[in-house]
C-alpha cells in the first residue's frame, strides 16, 4: 500500500548565477511498512528532500501526498496537525525541548493534540528505548545516545504515518548509532512502521529493506531488499 | 595572544555593522554620564562664584578680636590666610551713620570697584553708590577729612543691616579690635577646624539645629555648601547618599543598555567564535579578545560622546542665560577630576555590563556550571488544567519553561523591572522639581513706595509724574500704617485714594461711611501647610481698636476710633492687601495719624508715606518710565519692585527648565523603550530555535502565538508587580533622605500619572515584541531556523 508519494519535486536556492539546484525532477514512492535508507554524498540532497517529505520545507515546484492528500496545499494549521499526527521527525541534533523533562518531551506531540497518553504503548515505548529510569532528566543530563532515543521516542508517540530520520546517527559513537538504528528496525517490525532514514553510512543502510542513493539532487539507485541481513 | 589581538581589531574594522548597536550605546551612556558631570561641574562653580560674590570667598569671620586673640589666630597651623580689619569711627549725619573701617588686606577680594580705586592711606576712602546718590557724593568730595577716592557697588565684608546706616573704607591700622577673615589651607573637616579656631579664641557657643553657633563668629555657609560641606552632618550625608543612589540608578540604566546591546552584536557572531574555538582558542583568549574590543570600542566613543556632551550642556547653558537675561550667568567649567571620574565610571560600566556576555559567549567553564544548575529538575505537576483551559496545551508548554527556566526569566524580569523603576523613579523625582518651580508665584503687580523722610519734593510732584504714566492702568494710591491690635497682632490701618475707596466700597456693598476690615490671615495648620483663615472673630469685635508696643517695656497704648459701623470682609480689593487690615477713608487715616498718634514715633512720616500699586500689562514700558522718574528724583528714596517683570522673566525660565525636564523625561522613557525592547527581542531570539522545533513538531502558529502570550504575561505580570512597589519604595525613600531635617517638607505625591504611563507602555512593549517576534518566525522557514542554532 502506497503511503507516501512524492512527484517531480524541485528545490532550487539563490537566484540567477548564484543558483542551485538541490533537487532536480525528484520522483518517489514509498509504501506503508518500508524502511527505507536515503544514502548519497554530502551536499546531495538528502535533508532538503526529507525536509519536502515532512512537511517542514516548502518544494519550489512538485508536489508530495501523505495518505493521498496533498500536503503543500494545506493551511498551516491542517499542516500543522498533520505534522503532528502523521510524521514524525527525528534530527541529527536530538533538538530537544531543553526546559521539559524526557517525559515531557515524548508526550509533547501528544499534549499539543489534546490527546490522553496511551500509558500502555508509552511504558512499551520506553522499556524498547531503554529510557524508563530517565523520565524526570532533563535533556542536558542526558548522553548524546539517551538524548537520540528521546527524539525516537517522540517521533513515535503519536503513531505517525511515517518517520522520518536525517542522519540520527550523526551525532553519535559507532556502538551508539548500531543501537539506534537496531531500535529503528525493531520498531519498523514490530510496529509495521514506516521509516526513512537519511544516512551516509553504507553499514548502517544494510539495516534498512531499501536503499536509495541520491547524487546531485536526482535519485541515481533505488533497491529494495527483502531479507535483511543481521 | 597578540594574534587573537589584532584578530579584535581585524574584526571591529571588517564588522563594524555589528558593533554599531554596541558603540551606539556606549556613545548615548558616555555623553549621559559626562553630560552629568559637566553640568554638575557648571553649577557647583556658578554657586562657588555666586557666594564668593555675595560674600567673599573666606571660610569664617570674627568680629571684635584683641591683639591677643589676632596672634593665636596667627598661630592657627590649620590657617592658611587671615586677613584684618578694625573699625575706625563712626559719622553721624541727620540721617544717616557712615561706619568707617580699615585694613591693610587686598580690597580687590572683597568689594567691587564700581568708580575710582582702593584707598592706599588713612586719608583716602571708598563709599558705597547707595551713599554716594543719597548724599550726591561724587569722587574726590570729602567726608570730613577723608577724600573718597573711589566709590563700590557692593561690599562682602559687612553686610549693610540697616536702612540707616551705611559702610565706607579706608586703608591703614589703628589700635581697635580686629575683624579677621580666615582662609583655610583645605576643607577637610573644616566645620571641626572653625570650631577649633574659636575655641583657641575663647569664644562661647550655643548649641543649635544645625551645629555651635559661636559668639562673634560669621561662617561664609553658603560658600562652603557650594562646596559641599555642610555644618549638619545630617545635611552632608543626605547630599551624598542621594548623589550616590542617583549615581547608583544611572550605572545599572547604563549598564543595562550596554549589556543589551553587546549581547546582540555578539549573538550575531556567535558562529566565528565557535569557529575560533573549534581550533583551539582558548575559552580565556576568546575572553580576552572580546574584552580588548569592547576597550577599544569605548576609546573610540569616548571624544564623540565628549564633544556631544560639550555641546548639550553647552546650549543648555545658553538657553539658560539667555532666559534669564542679567540675572545669572553660567559659564560652562570643564572640571578635570569630575571629567575623569565620569571617564572611570564609563570604563567600569562598560567592563562590568560587558563582561557577562563575553563570558556566556566565550563559553566559560564558571558561567556554565551557573547555566546548567539553573535549569532545574524541578518536579513540576504532570499538568496544569487550569493554564490548559486558559492557554491551551501550548499555554502549558510555556508555563512549564517558565517554571524550570528561571534564570532566563527572571534575567529579563530584571531588567524589565529596572527599567521601569528607573522610568518611575527619576520621572517622579524630575516632576516634583517641576511642581516645586509651579508653586513658586508672586504677586502680579507693580509696587512703588514714596516713604518722606524731610524730602525736598513734595511727594505730590512725584505721584502726579506716576499718575501721567499710568493714566490708562489701574492704579491705588493708598496711604498705609502698621499698628497692632489688643492681642497684638499686626495691623494695617490703609486709606486708599477716594477713587478706589469708592470702588471698592461698591464692590462689596458698603454705602455708609463705615471702616471696611479685611479679616483675612494666613496661618500654619499642624499639617505646617499655610492655610487661609479669618483673623478676628467678627461677632465679637463691636468697635475699632489700635495700638502702639513700646518695645522697651513691651506695653500696649491703645487707641480708639470713633467708629462702630464695622464691616467685615475676605474680599480683596485688587490684591492689595495682605493680612487682618482696616480700610478707612482718608479724613478717618489723617485723624487717627494726626491726634491720636502725636508723640508718638514721626506721625508726618505716616501721613505722608505713599504706597502705590499698579496693575498692568504694559509692565515693560512701565518699567522704563518708572525708572526714569527714579532717576529724575534720585535724591528722592523711591522704593520700586516690578513684580510683574520679575514673574514674566520667572516665568520664561521655568518654562525652559521645564521643557528640559520634559525632554530629560523624554529621553529617559525613550532609552527605558528601548531597553525593554532589547532584552525582550533577545529573548525571543534565543529561543527562535525553540520555536521552530515546537513547530516542526506539528505546533501551529495560533498555538505557538498563545505560548508566547503566556509568556508575555507573565513577563508583563511580574515586572508590574515587582516594578511598581519598588519604584515607590524607591521614591519615597529619595522623599524621605530630602526630607530629613528639612522645615520645608516635601508633600508626597503619589506618581500616579507616571505609575499609569509605565503599566500601558509596559504592556504595549510586549504586545509589540510579541507580534515582532512572531511575524518574523512566521517569515522564516522553520528548517533554517532549527538549523542557524545547530550550526
Ligand atoms: N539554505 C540554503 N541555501 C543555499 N543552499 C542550500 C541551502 N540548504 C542547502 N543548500 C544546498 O543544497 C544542496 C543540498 O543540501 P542538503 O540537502 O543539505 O544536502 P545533504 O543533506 O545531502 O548533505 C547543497 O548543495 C547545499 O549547499
Ligand atoms: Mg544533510
């Protein structure tokens, strides 16, 4: 079942001479339960095009529906809602909110829906992340690690059409990033999660059931694998 | 380092964009704060040169000294100069005693030489012009055998006491006692040194109010207040403790403003000092190098500020003068130890308020701990239904920040607050001079007196001469004595001109020929505030009565009229009166004078003393022809007051203090904007960042509106509520120390004008900051926020 499709998107910066193209005619499709890897080189235009995805960058032209509905012709509060229902963001610098606890930061999707906390999928969520005994910290008493699976956590809370992840591992150690990326695949199976995740280490990509490389803002590969190695 | 040095003057040179706020605000606080100086400086000396001029520049006189005495004064190691004088004898004329004194010191310092020169001999004397146009002495006359030689305007030495006395000088010694004028060599502790000289004099004191006030003593008080030294330890701390609170509220608004301003140009450039730091400058050297630019920063403003502060109290000066026409003239005085106490404090303020964000920005090791601590693990409730219902989740959001983050909170409640004491305070404190120059009236009118003292003219001539110049004015012509009545208060027994009589009579209804009482007084209630009240109990008081004190044997002889018909009244007739007065016809004023008067004091002098008033706006025409009538009869001793001209040039110089005031406020309200916006624009720009994570996970823009309006209001609450008792504190507190051994005490008012100024700017700020702010998220892309922050 096809969740997310993206059409002809163009991302252009600057004007005349100064112009670049960030993403050039960029078609996609991605179907629900894929988790998909978004490789490529620095300055390719992997983040702009997870940016278009999530709803929190405008394409210059193109157009990309979420559950078929378009989501660059919404109002900003129906973006909004759908930014805070459907997708879920993970970024390389955790971006946390830094006066709220980690309890507070992984409900804050929610809070922000008016939405009760299913306190069952909760508790699941943070014995899976390993985060229970860190509830009442705030961000900065937190490691790098425990800070990205905050950000997972909140990404997830709201059980979103699709997760969306630019370079989660950026930011951290090699055994930090093969857990996080684990728990990304976890999820992804256990949940029937969609997830894409940006990423430039080809290790971390063999976690993922399809690879999408990118190069000067067009998608030069795109394979999906149906068993995953270990 | 000296890399990282010439990186500082590399950066101010290729960023000098960013630093403009920065100098900006140096540059406004330096002129501030020298502008101060010079015009304390300006006015400290015109009152040093206003003293010196009324009364010499010695510190204190003693009067009636022996030999013995002069030669323990010479012995004074605190003494740095003395300078003697005896008297010599006395000149009896039919009106008049000359008192002639003597000395060997420099005239020069104590007596303006209006023609001719200083006597150089026993033989030579100077009198006063006063003398001079009263006897129509002219330079080279005699006075018995004394030959004036040169003739003064005013003398500081003996201070003319009396109408009937005047004051002359010759040069030499004699074997009298001695006036000594002493010069101290420093004003340190000098009331103690004075009180030491006189004890070492043997004199007596009693002790008063304000300090020993010794026999024979004359203290030069207004010169050595000028300088700031006062008799009342009291008075001395109540000048400086307000000095140093009003210097204190500066530096923190200075500070404020600087502190504002250095955090915004260096947020603007926190990349390069991360930058600088990923290779391995040191967290002291990026200290350093910012701190050499904020040096080199205030060097650069400082002659900009110097010359524009030269110039506003420069023209201040001149607007003052010129308003004041001849009445005072104040010359600008640069003062080299308050300019250079001005240049410290600048430097310290600067160092001080820029020192912090050079510290947060240089990421030192001290200020993080105090970061990090600040935001706590506080355990807040899980929710808030009561800030949900109002606020919404986003409501909840802000509130939760608030509570944890303090530090930032309560930085910017702070200097919110400070702004607004510092709006309210020195407001409050600039109206009540405003008040002080409204309550300052005078009568509206021109006064002559025509006292006869055996003239040579009939005064007749004189008022037919007025009558001609003032035939289109009002005028009253009243005849006036002064006598007491049976409790002894003071009486006016007043006849005015048939005409005005009449008028006056029709005014308030009186047709017979009865004696009109003006019964009206004015009184200190318990309040010490001047009240208006009736001076005679009118029911009681059936007929008329005067009488005479002899003052030797304090007994009253008391005086009848012969009438009964008394008419009460608080109606005033054209201002004229002041105080319980009886208002009689002319016939009923020459009776009283002539018969029941005789043998007591000159009874023609009362008869024919003239008091004339004229009501005018010609005032000015009026003054020039009045004066030439003075001039004409000059050997007539006119008494003339232009009361009218002296409220009209009042007037004009209060309406330009004014409007400086108002400007002062002005300019005080307009930098107080200006720092609220500062530090509430820095706040939301530190927390752009923020902002765009809340949005981009799924916060609408209604909502992150309402999240920033809770904390607008809370902000608003807040430095309301910590603001104003403070700020009130504050004014009384400046009320209280002015108020301190004071007769004339300070009413206070409640700022209410200013309490209400400050409470709707404050909220239109922050309702202005709050739309700034969220029009400019709006604009932004919430990617490339999250991204500016995250490098
Ligand atoms: N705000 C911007 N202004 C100008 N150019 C940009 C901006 N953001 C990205 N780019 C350019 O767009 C291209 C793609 O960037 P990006 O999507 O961040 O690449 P990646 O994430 O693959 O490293 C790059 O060439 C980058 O220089
Ligand atoms: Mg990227």
């Amino acid at each position: 079942m096809e969740i997310l499709k993206a059409c002809n998107l163009m991302k252009t910066y600057g004007e005349d001479n100064n112009i670049v193209y960030a993403l050039k005619d960029l078609s996609l499709t991605i179907n629900k339960g894929e988790f998909v890897a978004i490789v490529g080189s620095s300055g390719s235009g992997k983040s702009t095009l997870l940016h278009i995805l999530g709803g929190v960058d405008k394409p210059t032209s193109g157009n990309v529906y979420l559950n078929e509905k378009d989501i660059y012709t919404l109002n900003d509060d129906d973006l909004s809602k759908l930014r805070r229902k459907e997708i879920g963001l993970i970024y390389q610098f955790y971006n946390l909110i830094p006066t709220l606890n980690v309890r507070e930061n992984i409900k804050l999707p929610l809070l922000l829906d008016k939405k009760e906390v299913d306190e069952n999928y909760f508790n699941e969520l943070i014995n899976l992340l390993n985060l229970s005994n860190r509830l009442t910290h705030l961000p900065n008493e937190l490691s790098g690690g425990e800070q990205q699976r905050v950000g997972i956590a909140r990404a997830f809370i709201n059980h979103p059409s699709i997760i969306l992840a630019d370079e989660p591992t950026g930011n951290l150690d090699k055994a930090n990033s093969l857990e996080i990326v684990k728990l990304l695949n976890e999820a992804n199976k256990k949940y029937n999660q969609t997830i894409i995740m940006v990423t430039h280490d080809l290790n971390l990509a063999k976690y993922a059931s399809r690879i999408i490389t990118i190069s000067d803002g067009q998608i030069i590969d795109d394979k999906v694998y149906n068993e995953k190695s270990e | 380092m000296k890399s990282l040095n010439s990186l500082a003057i590399h950066n101010l040179k290729n960023n000098s964009k960013k630093t403009i706020p920065t100098i900006i605000s140096i540059i406004l606080t330096s002129t501030l704060l020298i502008s101060i100086g010079l015009a304390v400086s300006t006015w400290q000396k015109a009152r040093i040169e206003d003293a010196t001029h009324f009364n010499g520049d010695y510190h204190v006189m003693f009067l009636g000294l022996t030999s013995t005495q002069k030669d323990t004064l010479e012995k004074d190691p605190n003494i740095n100069k003395i300078d003697l004088m005896q008297e010599v004898e006395s000149i009896y004329t039919e009106d008049l005693t000359i008192n002639i004194y003597t000395s060997l010191m420099d005239y020069q310092n104590y007596i303006d030489l209006a023609t001719g020169k200083f006597p150089t001999n026993e033989k030579e004397i100077i009198i006063s012009s006063n003398l001079a146009k009263r006897k129509n002495y002219k330079l080279n006359d005699y006075i018995n055998t004394y030959k004036i030689v040169g003739i003064y305007n005013k003398n500081k030495i003996i201070s003319n006491v009396d109408y009937a006395s005047e004051t002359a000088f010759i040069s030499g010694t004699n074997n009298n006692s001695y006036y000594a004028f002493i010069h101290y060599k420093n004003l340190h502790n000098i009331y103690d040194k004075i009180y030491d000289t006189a004890d070492k004099l043997g004199l007596d004191y009693e002790v008063n109010k304000v300090g020993r006030n010794y026999e024979n003593t004359y203290i030069n008080s207004s010169l050595l207040n000028a300088y700031g030294k006062y008799e009342n330890k009291i008075n001395e701390l109540q000048m400086y403790s307000l000095i140093s609170l009003i210097l204190y509220i500066l530096a923190l608004f200075c500070a404020l403003a600087i502190y504002n301003s250095f955090t915004i140009s260096l947020q603007e450039r926190k990349k390069q000092i991360s930058i600088l730091s990923s290779i391995g400058a040191s967290k002291k050297q990026i200290f350093k190098m910012l701190m050499l630019e904020v040096f080199l920063l205030t060097l650069i403003s400082l002659p900009i500020a110097l010359l524009l502060s030269l110039g506003i109290v420069q023209s201040i000066i001149i607007l003052i003068n010129n308003s004041l026409h001849n009445l005072v003239n104040y010359k600008l005085s640069i003062n080299i130890v308050f300019l250079l106490i001005s240049i410290l404090f600048i430097f310290l303020t600067v160092f001080i308020s820029s020192m912090v964000p050079a510290l947060e920005i240089s990421g030192s090791s001290l200020i993080n701990s105090i970061k990090n601590v600040k935001i706590k693990t506080k355990k807040l409730k899980e929710n808030y239904p009561f800030i949900r219902k109002c606020f919404g989740s986003e409501g909840e959001v802000a509130y939760k920040n608030i509570k944890r983050n303090r530090r930032k909170f309560i930085t910017s409640i702070t200097a919110l607050t400070i702004s607004l004491i510092l709006f309210i305070t020195l407001s409050s404190v600039i109206n009540y001079f405003i008040n002080a120059t409204n309550s300052m009236k005078l009568a509206n009118d021109i006064r002559i007196n025509l006292p006869d003292k055996n003239q040579v003219v009939d005064n007749e001539e004189v008022l037919n001469e007025i009558r001609a110049i003032t035939e289109e004015e009002e005028l009253v012509i009243s005849k006036q004595a002064h006598f007491f009545n049976e409790n002894k208060q003071i009486v006016q027994l007043v006849s005015l001109d048939p005409f005005n009589y009449n008028k006056y009579k029709r005014q308030i209804k009186v047709s017979n020929d009865e004696a009109i009482i003006y019964n009206v007084g004015n009184f200190l209630n318990e309040n010490d505030e001047e009240i208006t009240k009736e001076v005679i109990d009118s029911s009681k008081t059936k007929s008329l009565s005067i009488c005479f004190i002899d003052y030797t044997t304090n007994e009253l002889y008391p005086c009848y009229i012969n009438l009964n018909n008394l008419y009460f009244t608080t109606q005033n007739y054209l201002d004229v009166f002041n105080g319980l007065t009886y208002v009689v016809s002319i016939d009923t004023f020459n009776q009283v004078v002539d018969n029941y008067l005789s043998g007591y004091a000159n009874n023609q002098n009362f008869k024919n003393n003239y008091s004339i008033i004229i009501n005018s706006n010609r005032f000015r025409e009026l003054d020039k022809e009045i004066n030439d009538i003075i001039n004409k009869y000059s050997h007539v001793d006119i008494y003339y007051e232009n009361n009218a001209l002296i409220n009209y040039n009042n007037n004009h110089t209060l309406l330009i203090i004014k409007l400086i005031l108002y400007i002062v406020i002005f300019l005080i309200a307009f930098t107080s904007i200006l720092n609220i916006f500062n530090v509430l624009n820095t706040s939301m720009e530190l927390r752009s960042s923020e902002f765009s994570i809340l949005r981009s996970i799924g916060m609408s823009e209604k909502g992150l509106k309402k999240m920033i309006k809770l904390e607008s209001l809370m902000l608003m609450g807040n430095t309301l509520i910590y603001g104003i008792p403070l700020s009130l504190g504050i004014v009384y507190l400046i009320k209280y120390i002015l108020n301190i051994d004071v007769t004339n005490k300070i009413i206070f008012k409640f700022p209410t004008i200013y309490v209400i100024i400050s409470i709707i700017g404050i909220i239109l700020i922050i309702l202005l900051i709050m739309t700034y702010s969220i029009n400019k998220l709006k604009k932004k892309n919430i990617i490339e926020t999250i991204r500016e922050d995250g490098i």
